[in-house]
C-alpha cells in the first residue's frame, strides 16, 4: 500500500541535552558557594534529558496509583501499588540526595546544591517530588525532639530507596509524609477535631480523619491533633516497633486535575499510635518550619515547570515553519518566547536566592534569616501564580499540537495550578507575608537592605523600590490590599536579583515590562528595543 503522504515540519522530540545546561540556575549555585555540586547536578541533568527518563515521566501518569484496601483474604492492608516508572524515579531523586541528605551533609550551599537538583529532576515528572520534599522538610520539626531526630533522621537522610510497609529500623531508607488538614478546616488548621489521647508509656492515640494526605505509603507521618494540652503535633509510624501496622485507614484516594502519579488520600486513624514532636499545645510553631521547607518547594517546583514550558517552546518553534519562515523567527513569536524567557530566569533567580538564604539561616546568619522569611513568603505567593499562566502560553506555542497529550503540555497545565495550592493557596501565602512583617518589622527592613544592594543599577527598578516603601507606608485597608503589596515585594526582589546577577538583556527586558510598565496583560508585549537574540539565547536546550 502505497505512501499517502510524507511527514514534515514537525519539531522532533526533545532528548539528548543537559536540563542542568541552564546559566541562571548554574551561577546561583556558584554564588551559593555550592559549586562543588556542579558536576552531579550535571550527571543528573543529562539523565533528566533522556527519552528513559521522559517515559518513566509519561509512564508514572498514565499509570495512577491504586489503592488496595484488602487482600483476597479480606485482611485490612490499605496499601496503594504503584508502577514500576514511580519507583524509577523516586530511586533517582533519593540516589542523588533530592530528600533529606542536606541535613546530614556539612559542605557549604548543601541546601542549594540539592534545590538545583530538584529544581533539574522536577522537570522529568513532578509527582514523586511530592514525597521528596516532605521527606526533606520533616527533619526540622522532629528535631524539637531530640531522641525522635536521633531514631529516624539517620534513615530519613539515607541514599536508599527503600519501598514497602515494614517496621522503620528495618529499612534502609526513610520517606515521610504530612497529615494535617481536614475537612471542616482547610488551611485553619486550629479548627482541627483529631484527638490525641496520652497512654502511660508515654505514646498517644489518635483517632480522626484527614482530608488529604499525599504519598500515603511514607514511612511515617508528622500529624496534628488535640491533646490536652492544644492543638499538638506527632509522629506516626505506618508499622510499629513489634512490626505489626499502626491503625492508619486508607479510606479513598483523590480523583485529582493533576498530580496523577502521586496518590493523595483521606486517612482515617483509627486510635493510631503517636510520639509528641516538640510540646503539647506547641503543634503549628513546631510543624511551621516543615511548611516552610516545603513553601521553598514549591517556588523550585513552580520555577522548575515554567523553564520546562520554556525550554520546550523554544525547541518547538525553532523547528517548525510557518508562512515561509520559523517560528522562531517570527517578531511577535519572538516576543512571546522572550516574555516566556524572562519569566524563567526571574522565577529561577528567586527560588536559588531563598535556597541560599536558607543555606545561610541555618548557620545563622540572622539577616539572611529575615530575608528569607519574608522573601519566600512573597516569592511562594507570586512565582507559583504565574506558574499556570507560563503554562498557557507555552502550551499555545505548540498550537493544536500542544493540546495533545503526546505532547506533553497539557500534563504540565495541569500540573502548573497545584504549587500555588499546597501549602497555602494564594491568599493564604499573602496574608503570610503580611504575617511576618507584622510580627517581626525587620523582615522588611532587611529585604529592603536586599533590594537597595542594586540601588542606582537601573532607574525602573529604583521606583519599583521607592513605591513598595510607599505601600510599606500605608497602613488603610492593608489587608483588602495584601496581593498588591506582596506582588510588588515578589517583583521587585526578582528585579533586584536580575539586574545584580542576570543577563543585561533579561534584566532590561524583566525591569521595562514588569517594573517600568512597559508590558501589556499576556506574555508577548515586551516593548520594543529587547535584545531577543540575547534573551533566547538563554533557553537553548544545550546537547548533553
């Protein structure tokens, strides 16, 4: 039978390049003083750009998780069963310290060093990182309790994947989770109605019913509930220390928009068995840090998917042709891509520089401390929102081809809304910041002293700065404000880190669209005069 016609112009497929081959992210490392890491997070770079990789991605998703709640014998087991292509990656991510290891490793920028890679390996899939970032934020909230961060840190900061309900000591590997929310509450976690009941060997038993919980294979849990002393928080075990399952009910998993590799589901604990993390009534003050490991998270994540978009958009339009020339080529193709661009870098720019000051607060420096408390407020709030919005436009690029599931794209779509969800959805990130400047007025002071470090660099950025402090300086109806103000602290310090370290033609191009006012309401109406060539530059898939 013969041909009936002959494929052309179509982009090939995306693999054999380096996702580490990306200079913003590389001189943050370096300014981090964590370039020691460079040539892991290259080695893994060049696996995240494999075709091996990009099907265990595509695999992991179109093979959701399953829940078994029973054997055929009729036993409770509430284990969930995953493919083989989850297990791939979470071996990958744990294998190259993406979980807890910084916590045990005394190099300097080991924080930044492993958000660069999960910055690099989110882009292959970002389900699992669910899981890898709640490993990773759990070891600062048990270490309010000594001989609990004595038992499982070790383990927690293993390089062992170690699938499968058994008794933890047992394992060669940790992975832990977090269960706080339910249903009546939300975010207003204070309005919980688990209980927590003290017994006479010093352990609690819990009984209530959490409305999402993500990963809920984990090793362990840290958990909220009422004890009698207040709101408090725990350590749950899935198997206790006689190996028998601690009352731990999967009741169902969650029909999600996106995040399908991940399982997500309601937990039913049924006089469970808890340790206290911290002191009875201290719950939020004791978990807030694991939050705020995992609001950092988010921001790498959310940064993570807009370079992939624009990575992806970029190849795509280079190889595709329309009306006798590329599309790369096009001027207003060139303008959406640029815009797409610049986004990236800003988004990356932000979420190393809090990695860093995470580095730094945890050695403590105290200024660095504030900076980041009110920057990853401020960043969380912004770089996630524009998260979907890059997607959209990314995915556009594409045409009809990137609303095929082929492609890619519309996993990243649905992938995108989820990080300005978690951990605090928009508002909830706003009033944070809000929050912290209330609370603690040097935070302002002190990213104040972040943004003045460019004073005189760039006249758009220093009334971007003048006019925050005039906000800074209003005090009528702030809190109807709040996006306001935060997303002109989220912009003016991606300003500031942009025009200190990034490329002239990104910094220019970031300052006159989104401080000078130069830029309309969808990507591609950057002013004229941006150097795209320069711009672009920055997002070429570098071959491995």
């Amino acid at each position: 039978m013969p041909d009936t016609h002959e494929v052309t112009n179509q982009a090939p497929d995306l693999y054999g390049h380096d996702v580490a081959a990306d200079p913003t992210l590389l001189a943050a490392l370096h300014r981090a003083g964590a370039g020691w890491a460079e040539q892991e997070l290259h080695a893994l770079g060049r696996l995240a750009g494999t075709e091996r990789a990009a099907e265990w991605g595509r695999l992991a998703n179109e093979h959701e998780p399953v829940l078994r709640t029973h054997d055929r014998f009729g036993h409770r087991i509430d284990e969930v069963e995953f493919h083989p292509a989850w297990h791939e990656l979470m071996t990958v991510a744990v294998e190259h310290g993406l979980h807890a290891a910084p916590w045990r490793d005394d190099r300097p920028g080991a924080h930044t060093a492993r958000a660069a890679k999960f910055y690099v390996w989110s882009q292959v899939e970002a389900g699992h990182t669910c899981p890898i970032s709640m490993t990773y934020a759990s070891v600062p909230a048990l270490r309010a309790t000594p001989s609990l961060a004595e038992a499982y840190e070790p383990l927690l900061a293993a390089r062992s994947y170690d699938f499968g309900l058994r008794e933890p000591h047992g394992k060669r590997g940790l992975i832990a989770g977090m269960s706080m929310t339910e249903k009546q509450g939300g975010s207003d976690v204070r309005s919980n109605t688990t209980t927590a009941v003290p017994q006479a060997d010093g352990t609690y038993r819990i009984t209530g019913h959490k409305w999402f919980t993500s990963a809920p294979m984990s090793d362990l849990f840290l958990t909220l509930a009422q004890a009698p002393g207040g709101l408090s928080c725990f350590v749950l075990p899935r198997v206790l220390p006689d190996g028998e399952r601690n009352r731990l009910r999967i009741q169902r998993l969650k029909d999600k928009l996106g995040n399908r590799s991940n399982a997500s589901a309601e937990l039913e604990y049924d006089g469970a068995v808890g340790w206290l993390v911290g002191e009875e009534g201290r719950g939020v003050p004791t978990i807030i840090e694991m939050v705020n490991m995992t609001r950092l998270d988010c921001t790498l994540g959310a940064a993570s998917g807009i370079r992939l978009g624009t990575v992806r958009a970029l190849h795509h339009t280079t190889h595709r042709r329309a009306f006798g020339a590329a599309l790369v080529d096009q001027p207003l193709m060139r303008n959406v891509l640029a815009d797409l661009v610049v986004e990236s870098e800003a988004a990356t720019a932000v979420a190393l520089r809090l990695a860093e000051a995470t580095d730094r607060a945890l050695a403590g420096d105290q200024q660095e401390s504030l900076v980041r408390r009110l920057g990853l407020a401020a960043a969380k709030y912004w770089v996630c929102k524009r998260g979907p919005m890059h997607a959209a436009e990314a995915l556009e690029c594409f045409g009809g081809n990137g609303y095929a599931e082929e492609s890619g794209m519309p996993r990243l779509y649905r992938e995108a809304p989820l990080v300005s969800i978690w951990e605090g959805s928009g508002n909830v990130a706003a009033l944070d910041a809000l929050r912290a400047m209330a609370r603690r007025p040097e935070t302002v002071e002190a990213l104040l002293g972040e943004l003045d470090a460019a004073a005189g660099a760039d006249r758009r950025l220093d009334a971007a700065v003048a006019g925050l402090r005039k906000q800074l300086g209003e005090s009528a109806e702030l809190e109807y404000r709040t996006r306001r103000l935060v997303e002109s602290i989220a912009l003016a310090f991606q300003g500031s880190l942009l025009v200190r370290y990034g490329d002239p033609a990104v910094a220019d191009a970031f300052c006159a669209s989104r401080l000078g006012g130069e830029h309309g309401g969808a990507f591609g109406t950057l002013p004229t005069g941006v150097d795209t060539a320069a711009v672009l530059a920055r997002a070429e898939a570098r071959p491995a």
